[in-house]
C-alpha cells in the first residue's frame, strides 16, 4: 500500500475526536477493535496485519501526554523522542509544549501515518521515522515512552536500552497502567491520572496511570 492509501483508510475508519484526559488533542481514533482489525487485514496485503494499535489514545500514553503538557519546563527547549508513538499523542504533547524538535518514532506505517494525520490536525511539526530505534541514541535530551510495557520481548530489550540513555543524561518517562512487564525497581513516580479507557480494549472502564521517571 502506499501512504496515500493508507490515509484514506485512516480517514475512512476512523473519526476525529479529543482524547479523554487531554482534550486539548484531537485524534484520529477507531470504535471497536475487531471490526478495524478485520478491515485492516482485507485491505492491507502484508501476510501478518498487526492490530492497529495506532486507532487509539492508551491510557499511558494519555496520562504521559497529560503530565507533559502540564509540566512544559519537562520539555520545552529541549529534543525528544516518542518511541512507539502510535497515534502520536505523547509526540503532539511535547511539541504544544515547547520542545524544539520532536521525532515520532514506530514500527508501524499505519501508525506514522495516522500521527502525521494528526500532527496535522493539532498544527505541531514532527519528525517521522518508521524505525525499530532500540539500540540506537540519536543524542535526545527526552525520551518519552507511552504504554509500551505490555510484552515480555520488547520490554527486555527496551528497559537495559533505556536505562543506558539515563545513563548518558537523558531524561526518561514512561506511563504504565500496570503492564506486566514494567521493569520492577528502579523508577520514581511523579504523578498518577485516572484515565478513562474502551472497556472494547482493556476490559474495564478506568485505569490508574502513574507516570514514571526512569533512574539508571
């Protein structure tokens, strides 16, 4: 599929709307998750369509994108990264807040294209990269990490490359709703945020949120 193609089912599958927790950004947000997932997978060619975890605002990248626009000296005047940005609403967050430049980085392309659909629609600049960026440090001062302890792999891979980041000076924040796979030691929590969730997704209504600042 090309990019195109891929917006046009974005803006056909999904509609415009203010995330719960952070009503200043609006995104491009899916209704239930399997019949997007079904259209998905009869419209994409690749072999293995991956769930479009892109369609929504999760509840810890909501509570991270609340926190930051909330605490702007976090980022403002400062580079950062949003790894696994999905819909990019951690992204968009920082770049409202001041950071001078933002990079929005995610495995998926569907995922990239609905955060550059939605870069758009809040007015802020981002720099896109579909990219696996674990193992790589392109020297940004802030890495923001929404919701992505949920499995096993990517979290043991992530947390030892994340704690080499601090390690170097970069500040690090994650927001975690009680994945399983969250690292066990080693993090200050700097606030909580009730978040409103799609019970579709997670099962319940409301998730406890803290958001996290990685020690090395």
């Amino acid at each position: 599929m090309t990019p195109e193609e891929r917006r046009d089912f974005i803006l056909a599958h999904t509609t415009e709307a203010p995330a719960p927790i952070v009503p200043e950004i609006a995104l491009r947000t899916g209704g239930l998750s399997m019949p997007l997932w079904e259209a998905a997978a009869l419209t994409d060619p690749r072999p293995a369509v991956p769930p479009p975890y892109w369609a929504w605002a999760w509840a810890g990248g909501q509570a991270l994108a609340r926190h930051v626009l909330d605490h702007p000296e976090l980022v403002r005047g400062r580079s950062v990264a949003d790894i696994g940005c999905g819909g990019g609403i951690v992204a968009i967050a920082a770049a409202m807040a001041g950071a001078t430049t933002v990079v929005a980085i995610d495995l998926e392309v569907f995922a990239i294209e609905a955060c550059r659909l939605n870069a758009a629609a809040n007015e802020v600049t981002l720099e896109l990269e579909e990219a696996d960026p674990i193992g790589t440090d392109a020297g940004w001062e802030v890495v923001l990490v929404g919701d992505l302890w949920y499995e096993p792999e990517l979290a043991a891979r992530m947390a030892p490359w994340l704690r080499g980041l601090v390690a170097r000076g970069a500040l690090v924040l994650t927001g975690d709703p009680g994945r399983a796979h969250l690292p066990a030691a080693g993090l200050a929590e700097l606030a909580r945020y009730e978040v409103p969730t799609i019970e579709d997704l997670e099962d319940v209504t409301t998730k406890t949120v803290r958001v996290l600042r990685l020690l090395a």
